[in-house]
C-alpha cells in the first residue's frame, strides 16, 4: 500500500465500517467443551435429556432455538458451538457433542 492509500486488505481486522471483526472461529476451552459433550453423551441413549437441557440452559447459556415457528427443526449454541438444524431438540444435542468433539481435536 502507497502512504496515500489507508484501505486495509485484512479481512480479519476490518469490515466496511472499519471497525474490527470477530475471528471467524473464536478460540474454544477445549476440556470444557469436551466434558459439555461427555455429559451429552452419557445420556445419548435412552434417558431423557431434559433436566440436561434445562441445567445447560441455565447453568452454560444454553440456546436451544426451533429455526422457524413449528418447523420441528432445532440448532443448539453454547460454548461458542453452533449446530446446524436437527429434527429433535435431542438430535440437536447430539449434534453439539460431535461438533464440540471436532472443534477440541482441532484446536489441540
């Protein structure tokens, strides 16, 4: 760049406002979401996961969100972890514990 032209070509620093932008995948706690997943995972087969639901709900912020009203098709967010749309609430859970899995192994 010449001393005149002040565009900056990083798109991890600036957008169109020139303010900063987040990095496109924050850096996660890799044992807590490792031991979030576990927790899932012990309960993936038979047993309700409700009362998990709810203590992540309040316990880890837990966002469990039908992706339109009465679509039947839920995302679960927490830990900095998004999954994509599931058929159950469970399903979304389930998903979560894999993509927490995956996202620890990468970061270690």
């Amino acid at each position: 760049m010449s001393d005149k032209d002040t565009t900056s070509t990083d798109p991890q620093t600036d957008d169109k406002a020139g303010q900063a932008k987040a990095p496109a995948n924050p850096k996660i706690d890799r044992e807590h979401v490792l031991d979030l997943a576990r927790q899932i995972s012990d309960l993936e087969r038979g047993a309700s996961m409700d009362p998990l639901i709810e203590r992540f709900k309040v316990d880890q912020k837990l966002e469990l969100k039908e992706t339109k009203k009465d679509s039947g098709r839920f995302t679960a967010k927490m830990a900095g972890i998004k999954t994509k749309p599931a058929r159950s609430q469970r399903e979304a859970m389930v998903n979560w514990s894999n993509a927490a899995r995956r996202q620890a192994r990468q970061a270690a």
